[in-house]
C-alpha cells in the first residue's frame, strides 16, 4: 500500500530521479569513498560496497523521500475487529496556537477525541481531565499543537497493545518543516532504560495509561506530559511500534551527560588481562596508561603468546610483581584460550579485558567503567574507543550488521551529532567489543567463559555478550570512557588463506548459534540499513 504522504512525485519517474539525486549527493560528499564503492563493486567485493554505499548513500538529505515512495508499508486502517479502546489526545496548545487546526483536522479523522489545553474552553489541564469519562479506561496521547499522526495510527497502536498489560506505548517518528514536509525521520530502539535517562525519545508519540488522579496530580508542573511519560516507563517495560505513527514540530533534544564522579576508592579490586605478542613499542604505551590510571586496586597479567623478539622478553622479564604477573601462553592464537587462562588466576573481583594496542588519553576510564559493571542488571561494559585520527572505531557493537556483528557509529568524528548523538550516549547494547571490556569475574564465569573452540580470534566477545544477555546481564556501552584502539596493530589482519578461512568458520558459527543473518538488534531498526555501521535508512 502506498505512502500517507502527499507524494509530490510520479512514482516511477520520482524513484528514478531520487536514486540519481542521492548518488549524486554521495558523490559530491565523498568522491573518493564513492569512487572506493564504486571499484569494489566492479571488483565483486559486493559486502564491501554494499556497506561503503549504504553509509554514503543513507547521507542524503533526499533518502527518506526514497524510503517513503517504495518503502513505507501503510498503516492499517481496517481494524474495527479490535473494539475501540478510546485513544484521548491532550494537546498542549503553547507551543503552536496557530497550528491547532490542522491538529484537530488530522486527529478527527483518526477518530481521536481531542482536549486543546490552553484555549478559552479548557485553560488548564484540570479542566480538560475533569471532561473525560475516566470509566472507559482510555489511553491518553500527550502532544503539542502542530503535531499530527500517519493514516491509520490509531488502529496500529491498537493493535499492538491488544491482550497486553503494558502501561505506554511508543512509535517511531519524524519532523514536519515549514513547508509542511517530512524530514528526519527517527526509527527508535525499542526499549533501552539507559537511554532514556539521556534522552527521551517517547514523549509526543507515545500513548499511555494513567488514572484522573495520577494526571491532576501533575496538573501544576509545567512539564506534565513528560513526567507521567518518565512515571508510565518506570512501571513496565514501554511497547515499541516499530512504524512511523507521529509526524512532529520539535522533538526532545538528546542530553549529552557529563563524565561522573568516579573517584571512589571504596571500587573492588580489578584485573586487568593484557594480551600480547612482541611489539613492546605498543606493550610499553598500554602499561604506561595503567600505571596512570586513577583506580584503588590494579593487577595487570600480561599474557605473553611466544613473542621472540629480545626487547619484548627483556621487557617483560622486568615488569615487577605483585603488581604485574606474566603468563606464558605457547601456541597457535587464541584470544579465547588466553583470556580464559588468564581469568583462572585472576584475583580481581572485576576483569578488564584490554588489548596491548590500547592507548589510555584519560585517567578515570578504568572507574567509570567498573561503576557500570558492577550494577546488578549490567553485564559486559564496553568503551568508545577511537581511531589514532580520532574518528570512532567503537561505540557498542550491533546484531545482524552485514548479516553478523559490526562496530556502531564507525569512523564518526566524536563531536558530529551523527543518529540522535547515539555514540555519545550511555545505553543499553546487544554486545561490546573485548578490545576494552570491564565484566565481574563471577559474572563472565557464570556465562561460560569465552567459547574457545567456536571462536578463537573473531567474534568470541559478542557471543560471550550475548550470553550474559541471556542470563539477566545486559550488555553497556560507557562513553564517558573514551580510549584509543591502535586496532590489530600487533596480530596484523586475516587476509592469509589460513587466517581467511578461520574467520568464514567463526562466522558461520555466529550465525548458527545467533541468527545473526535472520535477527534484528533491538537497539537497532528494521527500517535501518543492515549494510552499515552508521545508523542510515534502509534503501
């Protein structure tokens, strides 16, 4: 079924235009990523180009007009077999007198009763919550004058809470400009707790459930609806609707938190397990972070895996005990097998997983990180970790990305507002990666360790995260926590045969156990592009 908008294009012609106009913006923003894309494609490297396009393409302001005219599935309109559970709006009418109208209009026809709080006939919410006929146990949608809902938005929210005992539900949603045209659209994550604390992405399009006292109580507070919003998602678990119901003026802000108050000297003791193989170079700078690091209680274990270069044996011949312990670990590579040794003799009450090509640029990271770990709904948490140029190489790690697992927001600058400013956000993810990862050791023990017959070098931090999930510990990725990843600089990539045909299998095994190619992240969206690490609209 077609788009609810008014389509200012002739369908066909219009898909042919836009996809012109969106590589042509691509190229404009980035010829030689572009030209990169371009080349791998012709080369039959389709993964590669496939995400490189994706990223530039999603870029284009002109995107979303293509999601809308081929991809937007209609909201259902055809569901009087629901009954009719009242949807009640509460509108505030400050912010846009002037667009009330037009609100009314679209919400008439949704068959959605309005109450305008603000006009001659109802000054205050006091009066619009004394008019309506509590008995019939509504749900009210809290949003300002200007705002309208998608053809069928009602119908689809009653859809989604039929038979259900949750309190508020929430859809996806996008601006409306001057002009009246849709823009920015928001393909929200379904319910992250953390998130929400640093922004609110439910308030004004959303429904809820609360009684006539619950409301007047609010009456007075000049930021009502956002309250009962933060009260509703406080007392269960908020329903997603994963579709585009609101069309918005404005929308909440995200609020970049400040770096906490870590200096606690009350933190367990921790250990921290440092993989390593020659390159002392990188070792020395690794160490040399520790050292100046602001944490009560610190043991380092190197483990060493048959590194033959002198300066690196005589280096490590000279880290002094007890605060560096070094383990001999002979073999073929295997981060699993190494780490898990190392936890074995491990005093620490939390583990810090840290790679030897991590430089530390700030000395709080190691606090900020174990405050997290050690809440009871926490699992593995995981840093930002930056390129040497200072763009993201890490920010949480998301599910299903090219059809296994990818590193999101990557090659972001910090300071770029990118999805909603998600990078710079403590939230909830699926799974973080082990380059820099902080885990109670009872926890990590708990979830079986790291796999290592599955997963030797590739993906055993996402399934170790994973399991931690399905135990109770969600995965956390900590921001305020930013390091430097000098990534894979000592062990090099996996472009030999043998290397190459390691990672297919410890691939496969991803998406055997994890459905990785089946399943959507739920921090992430269906309608977000599965071939790019940047949060970019599906095409």
């Amino acid at each position: 079924m077609k788009s609810n908008r008014a389509d200012p294009y002739p369908e066909k012609v219009a898909g042919l235009w836009l996809m012109l106009s969106i590589h042509f913006d691509a190229f404009r923003a980035g010829p030689y990523a572009y030209l990169t894309a371009l080349w791998w494609r012709l080369r039959r490297k389709r993964l590669r180009s496939r995400g490189q396009f994706a990223r530039l393409l999603g870029r284009s302001r002109r995107a979303y007009d293509l999601w809308m005219l081929w991809e937007e599935g209609a909201v259902a309109t055809n569901g009087d077999h629901l009954g009719k559970a009242p949807i009640l709006a509460i509108i505030d009418v400050r912010p846009g007198q002037g667009e009330l109208q037009e609100t009314l209009r679209n919400l008439s026809a949704e068959g959605i009763a309005a109450f305008p709080i603000g006009t001659s006939d109802l000054p205050t919410l006091v009066d619009a919550v004394r008019q309506i006929d509590w008995s019939q146990n509504p749900w009210l949608m809290p949003i300002i004058a200007g705002d309208r809902v998608a053809l069928g938005a009602a119908n689809a929210y009653r859809t989604a809470i039929a038979g259900s005992e949750v309190q508020i539900a929430y859809a996806d949603d996008d601006l409306l400009n001057n002009s009246g045209r849709r823009t920015a659209p928001h393909f929200k994550p379904d319910w992250n707790k953390e998130l929400f604390r640093h922004f609110d992405y439910l308030s004004g399009a959303c429904i809820l459930r609360a009684s006539q006292q619950e409301v007047e109580g609010l009456a007075k507070a000049p930021d009502w609806a956002r309250l009962l919003v933060a009260r509703k998602a406080g007392e269960g678990v908020p329903l997603h609707v994963r579709k585009i119901l609101h069309h918005r003026r404005a929308r909440p802000r995200p609020q970049v938190p400040a770096v906490p108050d870590s200096s606690s000297k009350e933190l367990p003791p921790v250990s921290v397990i440092v993989p390593t193989r020659n390159r002392v170079n990188l070792l020395q700078t690794c160490l040399m972070g520790l050292a100046a690091t602001d944490y009560p209680d610190i043991e380092v274990i190197v483990v060493d895996n048959d590194s033959d270069d002198a300066q690196t044996l005589a280096f490590l011949a000279g880290l002094e005990r007890p605060r560096y312990h070094v383990l001999r670990h002979q073999g073929v590579f295997n981060y699993s097998a190494i780490n898990n040794r190392a936890v074995e003799a491990a005093r620490g009450r939390l583990l810090c997983l840290l790679n030897n090509d991590i430089e530390v640029i700030e000395p709080h990271w190691l606090a900020t990180m174990a405050v997290q770990a050690l809440r009871e709904d926490v699992g593995a948490v995981g840093a930002r970790l930056l390129y040497p140029d200072g763009r993201i190489q890490h920010s949480g790690v998301v599910i299903g990305v090219g059809n296994a697992a990818a590193h999101a927001h990557r090659l972001l600058r910090p300071e770029e507002e990118g999805y909603f400013y998600r990078h710079a956000l403590p939230q909830f993810a699926s799974a973080v990666t082990a380059a820099c990862l902080v885990v109670t050791r009872d926890r990590f023990l708990a979830a079986g360790s790291f796999d290592e017959r599955n997963f030797a070098v590739a993906f055993n931090d996402v399934d170790l995260c994973l399991r931690l999930n399905q135990k109770g510990w969600q995965s956390f990725y900590e921001p305020r926590a930013t390091l430097i990843h000098h990534e894979s600089v000592s062990r090099g990539f996996d472009r030999d045969p043998v290397g190459a045909a390691r990672f297919a299998g410890e691939l496969a095994a991803l998406k055997r156990l994890w459905r990785t190619d089946e399943v959507v992240d739920p921090f992430h969206h269906p309608e977000l592009s599965r071939a790019s690490e940047r949060f970019v609209v599906r095409l």
